[in-house]
C-alpha cells in the first residue's frame, strides 16, 4: 500500500532505511578513509555533502510520490 502524500509508511519508511544503507554508507567509508589518510576536512567534506544530498533527495521523492 502506497503513503498518502507527504507521509510516509512503515514500509516506505524500511525501504528509505535500506537506500540509506546501501547509497550513503559506501559515500561515508569513503568521507572518513579520506580523513584518516590526512585529506583536509574541508576537501573531504564535499563528500559527505553529496551523499547528504541523494539521501535527501531520495527521501523528499518517495515523500511525494503518494496518492
């Protein structure tokens, strides 16, 4: 069953949850093996600012998806 708009189900909700697993978690390994070779934090950060961003978008795109 699909979430009305602007809300999300329990199963929305565990499908998000498995995108941010497999999406956001390689980008993060990445953003902090970069700080433990000595990247600058400011370099690194982009990054994490662009796994941020597909996170986000992914979540506000399933937010309005619904019927």
């Amino acid at each position: 069953m699909q979430s009305k708009r602007w809300t999300l189900n329990k199963k929305d909700w565990i499908k998000w949850g498995k995108n941010v697993l497999m999406f956001t978690a390689p980008a993060l390994a990445i953003f902090f093996y970069q700080l433990s070779q000595g990247v600058e934090l400011k370099k690194a950060l982009w990054l994490a600012i662009f796994a941020l961003y597909g996170l986000l978008a992914d979540l506000f795109k399933k937010l309005s998806a619904g019927k």
